[in-house]
C-alpha cells in the first residue's frame, strides 16, 4: 500500500519526529537583502523568510510546505522556520532572517503583537512584510495580509451550530423550531487576532436565539475572555469541557450544543464529552463546530462524532501569498481585494481575503477529497 504524504506527516506528529526546516545556512546568506519598494529583482536573488507558528497542527505543516514548494518552483531561495507556539523563538527566527539578508518575510504570527521590533528592523532594511493568516498588530511596519474573510468564518461556524441544532436550514434560513437547549462557547487565543473575528461572527447568528430563551449558555460564561483557549490548545479545551461537564451538568441536565472554533479544540472537546458518556445511543454527542478541515477531525466527522467544519483552502492562500511576493520582487503593487477591514491599531493593512466552506457528513467527500485536498484512502470513503 502506497503511503501517502500527508499520512507521513501525521505519523510524524504522532512521533514528534517531523524535522525542522533547513535554515538558509551559506545559501541564504547570498541574499542581496530587502527588496524596498518599487525595485526590481529577479527570484534567484532574493530569500523569502517563511515564519510559521507550529509543527504541531497539521494546518501549519500544510500551509508552510504549500507556500516553500510554490516559492521554490518560482526560483526563489525560502528559508522555513516553525517556532513551536513559543514567541521567544520566532522573535530569534525573524532576527536570524533578516541577519541572513532575507529580502521579503511572510509571517504567520505567534502573538500578532510581539514582534514590533523585528518588523521596524525589517523596515529599515528595505524589507516587505507580509502578514500571513493571523494580522500582525500594533505596527507600521506590515504591508500586507492575506487570509480568509474570518468574521465571515465566524458566522459560518455559528451557522453551521444552529443548522445541525435544527434552528436554521441548509440555507442557514430559521426553520421554526423553538425547542429550548443548552450550548457552551469556546473561543481561540486572545493573542491570535482572528480569534475575535471568528467568535464575534458565530455570535452575530448564535445571540439572537439566546435572547429568544431558546438556546441557553447554561454556564454562563458567554465572554470572549472567559471562553478563550491560549494557543489553541487542545489539551486546555478537554480540561475545559471536563470542568464545565462537572460544574453545570452534573445535575441530570445536558449540553446539546459546543461552539469549537478549531478542529483541535473540538478532537478535546469530545474527548472530554466521550468521558462523561456521551457518544452513545441513549445520549448521542452535541453538535459540535470546529475550522481548518483537519484530517482528524474529517474522520471524526464522517463517524459521526464532530458535526462540522470549516474548509480553509490554504493551497489557495499559499498561492495568493506567493502572487504577492512574485509583484513586489518585480516591483509591481500586489492585488488587494480589501482596503478597509483590518486595521491593525495602526493602519489599516491591505488584504487579500479568500472564501471559507462549511464542511459536513453532506459535502466532505465532493470538498476535500474529489478536490484532491485528501485522498479517499486517507478519509476511509
């Protein structure tokens, strides 16, 4: 049987033996260094400093080999570095880069506001930034960013909740139901920009019902501060869960609905869920939400268990970021389709935004496998 590459890198994880991506070592250190505005270069001589956040999610391994290979088809020179969510590290990585001669950086940002010094070094060495998936704040010095429209991630996430709940339709239109239920709320890192986006967009469609009487956080805790898991970790969110299940429903009462902002929240969140009995046929588990298409989680859906999630195509946000880098090497203005949504506490940083899919039971086969985002191997259809 044929070993897929994406298995590999699962086993890999599991392992903890995936290797760190090369530094720049003597190659790097060519570089004729920042590329400045309106200059021209050709690919060769220019090193593009890749920062990624973490080996640990599947989603980042995908988006930092998606955006080297098509970096390196181009002829460019990529010098890749994962910090293992630890910020002091990606703070060396960036020094490091820019020592090296890097003449373009793309960031995915630990903590979208710690790395004001390394970007004002970048600028006073001529050298583009661009912001990739999570906005880097409180900082001049990034000129631009490229994700998904996140607050619209949000909404789908709450979208998908009710419709799997029975309050809205596939057409996310209100069927009329008005049955009472009990939900909890999980939010993303309150140092990750996007976390907000996603949780504010899920409570635009989700508040209206709590404020009907028909759906209610039975715990209470419906603030971003309260709900929010540091680095999206799934270990914090199981204990989370765990403790909510102990607290709030140790009375006969049970919890129908889980709003997870991320698939690896969502594999804690039913484990903690699967441990206090949930997951059978007398008391089947809520509906639970979940972003990023991981393949856990596919797999999870399909056995029924995680009810939905959110496709984030970064083989296409790998190729929107490298279009970027290929029009400031050339000296040409890369294509923005928003100007006005992200403001960084600074200035508002021109964007390239991409369309988000919610994924089901329904749809996973015709979105992530005839796609070719998985093969059919990987996700057992």
């Amino acid at each position: 049987m044929t070993v897929s590459r994406r298995s590999l890198i699962a086993g890999m994880l599991a392992l903890g033996t995936l290797p760190l991506a090369a530094c720049g070592g003597s190659g790097a250190g060519g570089s004729s260094g920042g590329v400045g505005s309106g200059e021209k270069k050709n690919p060769e001589d220019i090193l593009v400093g890749l920062a990624m956040p973490t080996k640990s999610s599947e989603r980042w391994i995908e988006d930092g080999e998606n955006l080297k290979k098509q970096l390196e088809d181009k002829g460019y020179k990529v010098d890749l570095q994962y910090a293992e969510d630890d910020i002091p590290t990606q703070v060396n990585q960036l020094d490091n880069m820019i020592s090296q001669g890097a003449g373009i950086l793309v960031v995915a940002s630990i903590d979208g506001t710690a790395l004001t010094t390394q970007l004002q070094t970048a600028a006073d060495n001529k050298i583009p930034v661009i912001a990739y998936d999570r906005l880097i704040r409180n900082t001049p010095n990034v000129d631009y960013y490229t994700s998904f429209d996140n607050e619209k991630v949000g909404v789908q996430q709450g979208t998908s909740l009710l419709i799997g709940m029975g309050y809205l339709d596939a057409d996310g239109k209100e069927t009329g139901k008005t049955d009472p239920a009990n939900i909890e709320l999980f939010g993303g890192s309150p140092d990750d920009n996007n976390a907000t986006f996603f949780f504010q967009g899920a409570m635009s469609v989700i508040q209206p019902f709590i404020d009907k009487g028909i759906l209610t956080v039975k715990s209470g805790q419906t603030d971003f501060e309260k709900v929010a898991i540091l680095r999206w970790d799934p270990a914090t969110a199981q204990s989370r869960m765990e403790n909510l299940i102990t607290s709030t429903y140790s009375g006969g009462d049970k919890v129908q609905g889980v709003l997870s902002p991320y698939d690896g929240l969502s594999i804690g969140i039913l484990g903690a869920l699967k441990s206090a009995g949930y997951g059978t046929a007398d008391q089947p588990y809520p509906i639970v939400t979940g972003q990023d298409a991981e393949l856990a989680s596919a797999e999870s859906i399909l056995a029924g268990e995680q009810y939905s999630t959110i496709f984030k195509d970064t083989r296409k946000l790998a190729e929107v970021t490298v279009a970027m880098v290929d029009a400031i090497a050339k000296g040409e203005e890369p294509e923005v389709n928003n100007t006005e949504t992200y403001d960084n506490g600074e200035k508002v940083v021109p964007s390239y935004l991409l369309e988000s899919v919610i994924i089901t039971k329904d749809n996973l086969k015709a979105e992530l496998v005839d796609t070719g985002y998985y093969t059919a191997e990987e996700v057992g259809v």
